[in-house]
C-alpha cells in the first residue's frame, strides 16, 4: 500500500469507487507529467451535496461537499497512475460553488477541498486556486471542482 492512501486512511478516509462520467467526457487525461482531471461532483452513491447555498446548503455541507470530490478526484488518479505516491504535486483546484447571487463565501467552501489535500499531501497539495460562483451547476450540486496534478513515473 501506498504511504500517501495509508496517510489518508490514518485520517478516517477510504477511496470510493471511481466515478462514472455523468455525460460526454472522461475523468482524466494524462499529458506528459500533467494530469488534468474533470470537474468532480458531490455525489457518492446515496449521498449527494445539492442545491443552492447557502439558501438550500450551509457553507459548512458545502465545505464536505468539496472534500467528498476531492476523495472522488483522488480515487480518479490512482485508477490512472497507480499510486498517489507518484503524485508530486498538486497544481491548480478550480471550484465552482452554485450560489445565491449575494452570497460571496465561495473562498471558505473551496477551502474544505484545499485543506483536505493539504491534510493528505502536506506541502505536495499546496497549489494555486480559483473559488468562483455559478447561477447553476450540473444535476444542481452544490460545488464543482476540476483540479491539474503534475505526477511522477
């Protein structure tokens, strides 16, 4: 096993399976050492982060929301690499949070993603980030994130 899937699971974390694309896409696409990986969903089995916020989501279930993409994200690249091990670093997050139009706490609820893998990674999932806000998101989720991973062979 992995020293970094040992590490998240030490944390209370286990892999979900990987998420099946939910149209026209794939999960990942590898460009020499660059990963760039789809926007992820909320959504694991049964559980779902859904709706506006913080009108229909707090801030705080939108933060789990982020984090559970991010467990969803992670499960996507060791399916393609192997190993998170082989992760060097963690580029760029862009998150998208379905928002009321004068909420403008998109920061905090990308934070639960961000603090998430620097809890996983330590000073490999520090990266660069963009918390913007969207009148609307796929299948009406909560947040939305896409994410660039530079890995190593």
């Amino acid at each position: 096993m992995d020293q970094t899937l040992e590490r998240l699971e030490s944390l209370g974390f286990t892999l979900p399976e990987v998420p099946a694309p939910v149209a026209a896409y794939v999960n990942c696409v590898r460009s020499g050492n660059l990963l760039f990986l789809s926007g992820g969903l909320p959504i694991d089995g049964d559980r779902k982060v859904i709706g506006k916020v913080p009108d229909e989501v707090s801030p705080e279930e939108a933060a789990e929301g982020a984090r559970l993409i991010m467990l969803n994200r992670l499960a996507v690249i060791r399916d393609e690499i192997g190993s998170l091990d082989k992760v060097s670093r963690i580029v760029a997050l862009n998150g998208f949070v379905n928002s009321a139009p004068d909420f403008t706490g998109h920061p905090q609820v990308i934070n639960g993603a961000s603090e998430f893998l620097l809890e996983v990674f330590g000073d490999r999932g520090r990266h660069s980030r963009t918390a913007l806000g969207a009148a609307a998101l796929p299948l009406d989720v909560a947040v939305e994130i896409n994410m660039i991973v530079e890995i190593t062979d």
